[in-house]
C-alpha cells in the first residue's frame, strides 16, 4: 500500500512521472521493440503545455487580452521605440503565417491597440505600429504574465533553470530544423 501512495499526488491523480512510466512499460509490454525513450520528455512538455498555457489563457483573462494579442504587442513592444514593424517582420518574430498576421493586426487596430501604415521603401509594405493604448495595455500586461510564470517554474533552482532552458532551447530548434515550419500553433492546433 505504501508504494501505492507513492504513484499518486495529494490530489489523488496519478503522479506525473509514474502515468509517463506506466505509458512506456504499457507500450513495451503490449508492443515489445516499439521505441518508448521519447515518451519520458514529450509527454511532459505535452502536459506541460497544455498546463501553462491554461494559466497563461486565466491571467490574460484577467487582464482582458486574448494569447494573439500579447503575442502581437510583446513582439511590437520588444521592438524598442519607436515600436514599428511590418508585418513581414512580425511573423518571422511571432513564428505565425502571414494570415495569421493580419488576422491579429485586424483586431488589434479595431480595439486601438495598434494602427497600420503603407510601409516606407517597399511597394505593399505594411508597417503596424503599437498606440498609447497597445502600449499601456502591454506594459500593464506583461509584469502579470511574467511574474506568474516566474511563480509557476521556482520550483526548480536558478542552476536547474538555466539548464533545463538550454536543454529546451537545443531541443526546440532542432525539432524545428528536421520539421522544416517555423509556425507555432496553440497545443494541439493544426494551423495558425
């Protein structure tokens, strides 16, 4: 009985790491050979996901932003003043298609977070530029955001912190290199 309590949490949910054993053992055992290395890292960066990106949804809530759109005005706010890029420069930065782009820029200038302009140099250029507006909305959002991730990860050591990025980082951009897209969807979505 001891060991039984082990596998599970206060809660009484399966302990992470114990569902992610019991997966590969189950698979091993009803298909002998079957490569299970894998399922020890993407099933908790799955959970993992799916967990953060909850809360990151409940915070923004909160706060009255949608995903999208701290995407769009993180990435125009990162930019330095005057705040501007085109759109092209935008998906590149956001890893989302150019629909998706304009998709978001759309909404985001009917709710007065950002305007659009003919771009200077280049023919259908498009630049958007954050407002007054995008920008308190940015600055007001992003300490809230980022403070509570910061809650959800100290779990883990700065050291342990610092390592478990690299590792995320290396992992990540080799996934992407062998997948050949650069677009990023919500977890589980198929197009951006």
């Amino acid at each position: 009985m001891a060991s039984e309590d082990n596998e599970y949490s206060a809660g009484g949910t399966p302990r992470p790491g114990h569902a992610v054993e019991e997966i590969a053992s189950a698979w091993e055992r009803e298909r002998p050979g079957t490569p299970v290395s894998s399922i020890g890292i993407v099933t908790p960066i799955w959970r993992l996901a799916k967990l953060l990106g909850d809360d990151r949804r409940r915070v923004l809530a909160r706060a009255g932003v949608d995903t999208a759109t701290l995407d769009l005005l993180s990435v125009l706010r990162r930019s330095g003043p005057p705040y501007v890029l085109t759109t092209r420069e935008l998906g590149t930065r956001s890893l989302v298609t150019a629909g998706a782009v304009s998709q978001r820029v759309a909404k985001a200038e009917r709710e007065g977070l950002v305007v659009r302009r003919a771009g200077a140099g280049r023919v259908r250029s498009v630049e958007v530029a954050l407002t007054e507006t995008g920008h308190a909305v940015i600055e007001a959002t992003v300490d809230r955001v980022l403070g509570r991730e910061a809650e959800l990860v100290n779990a883990l050591t700065p050291e342990q912190q610092a390592q478990l990025a690299e590792l995320l980082g290396i992992l990540f951009d080799d996934v992407r290199a062998r997948l050949g897209d650069d677009r990023i969807t919500q977890v589980g979505d198929t197009d951006a």
